[in-house]
C-alpha cells in the first residue's frame, strides 16, 4: 500500500494498530477488525483493492 501510494505520489498518514493502541481503537469504532483500511474523502476501503482507490483518489 505504501509503495502504491508514494509511486504515485499521494501523501499518506501511516497508522501502525499493532504498536498505537489509539490506532487500533479508532480501527475498532469505523467497525473494522482487519487491515489495511484507507479512508480517502470519507470513504473506507478494506484491503489493497487498486481500482477503488484509485477511483477515491480522482474524485
């Protein structure tokens, strides 16, 4: 995900929910259990799926 987003140079906040125990709990109330979550614009996308972010990305 990192690699996808910095080739194409979109900056990004990294939040690492093993070690930031805020992280996690932020996580846990947009109901997630699993990573990776990006939130682009207000829309969460659950895993690397290349085509919806790219497409959150453009709007």
């Amino acid at each position: 995900m990192k690699a996808w987003l910095s080739q194409r140079q979109v900056p990004f906040t990294e939040k690492n929910v093993r070690e930031d125990p805020v992280a996690l709990d932020e996580l846990k109330k947009m109901g997630f259990n699993s990573i990776p979550v990006t939130v682009i614009g207000g829309e969460r996308i659950v895993g690397f799926d290349q085509e919806r972010l790219a497409k959150a990305l453009a709007s």
